[in-house]
C-alpha cells in the first residue's frame, strides 16, 4: 500500500508526538517520490540541484518548451498539462489537489498572486514560519522537520511587496509579481507540473486580467460584461505594454 502524501496535520503530530531520533518522517516538498526509500535521497537532491537554482537575485529552472513574454521563465520537463483545472471556492480561485487532498486554493491579478491554505486546527500564526523569497516559498510550522510547501514560485515575486497573514484558520499568502501582467500558469512550480492550469483555463485568466488592464487603463467604461472575438491578447505585452504604477 502506497503512503498517503503528507498534509498540514501531519506535520504538527509528526513534530510534536515522536522523537527527534526517530522524526524524519516524510519530506513534504518530495510528494511525487514518497513512496522512495532513504536511499534515494542524494540523487533526488542532485536532480534537484541541477532543476531549480534559487537566489535573491537569480531564478533558473530547467528547459522547456513554455511560450512566455519574461526570458528565462521555464518549466519542469515532460509537464503534463492538467486536463480541467478545478475551480476553487470562490470565482477565480483555482484548487491544487494531491491525493484527492486540497493542498491550496490560489488565484491571480495583474500585480500578485493569492494563496490559501487551510492551518491546522488549534494553530495561532505566532507558530506559522511563512518565508517569501525572490523565487521560492517555504511554509511550515516552527520548529517543525518537515515544510509543508517547499517549492519554487511559477515567476520572480517582489519581496517586500509581498506578505502574509491567517484569518478564520485560513493562511493568506499575498506574492507580489516582480513582472506585473505576467501570467502565471500555477502558483507553485513543484509537483513535476501537475499544478500547471490546462489552456482553458489559462485564457479565462488572462482574459479577467486584460479586463482589469482595460479598466484600470479606461476608468469611464465598464468592462465587466466585454468578450473578445478570437484568442486573448497577452495582457503583459498587448498594445505596448501593460503600466507601471
């Protein structure tokens, strides 16, 4: 029988039920190699390595044949697109699901990225460790082995513009976009791609943030109700180039 993936709850009891010697439970960021044994681990770190680069000043992934209008913005290989993206609780919101389980619910604007993750019950924010980086996002529990998001982002975030905060049990992870207008197709690019929204949904997304575009860009009409005949412009790069405030 295969191991379940690790969720936000097991973290916790892994870290707070059973000894340190005897703690190194799952490592979370690994939910496609669960099922490997330790002896796998320096390979899967060497791929790692040679996958995904990550500094304050610099994000490298590994190649691909992803069509963007930022350079150097790539993909895992062999990404296998998901086929119906599924809708989150509210419009706009798109679920990640591992498992079955519901990993996050994020969502996107012309200048960030939105996430939620449900906390486990009975967890104050003091003991959430939420780090935002340049090109990564690690989000755990203090003191904790085990991360339960440990990935690269899809595309280079602002740090100091970004934050996060829990409200009703629910942490709220705001990732300002280094590139504004830049699509991103996911939130995360771990998970060997599965994240990735199928093309469908990628036009519905580009096509709330052109009406944004037009909105902010026209504040006399009302764009709510547009359609676009053929296929939607990019709304980083359509017509000169989306502005910068």
């Amino acid at each position: 029988i295969s191991p379940q993936p690790l969720v936000f709850d097991d973290v916790v009891k892994i870290n707070t039920f059973i000894p340190k010697i005897m703690s190194k439970g799952i490592d979370y960021s690994k939910w496609d190699h669960i099922d490997e044994d330790d002896s796998s681990d320096d390979e899967q770190q060497k791929l790692s390595t040679q996958t995904v680069a990550t500094s304050a000043s610099k994000c490298s992934m590994p190649p691909t044949s992803l069509q963007s209008s930022e350079p150097n913005l790539m993909l895992p290989q062999n990404v296998e697109v998901s086929k119906q993206t599924k809708e989150g609780s509210e419009k706009g919101r798109y679920r990640f699901e591992y498992g079955g389980r519901l990993i996050y619910e994020w969502e996107q604007n012309l200048d960030e990225v939105n996430m939620y993750v449900d906390a486990p019950p009975n967890i104050s924010a003091s003991a959430i460790n939420c780090k935002i980086s340049v090109a990564h996002l690690t989000l755990g529990i203090k003191g904790a082995t085990n991360n339960f998001l440990d990935e690269p982002t899809f595309s280079k975030v602002e740090v100091d513009s970004s934050s996060w905060y829990m409200s009703d049990n629910v942490i709220h992870i705001v990732l300002a976009k280094a590139h504004r207008g830049l699509t991103w197709e996911s939130a995360l690019l771990g998970h060997d791609g599965k994240g990735i929204v199928d093309p469908v949904t990628k036009q519905n997304i580009q096509k709330d943030m052109m009406l944004e575009r037009f909105q902010e860009e026209h504040p006399g009409f009302d764009f709510r109700d547009a359609n676009f005949n053929g296929s939607i412009p990019d709304p980083r790069t359509f017509m000169g180039g989306v502005g910068y405030r």
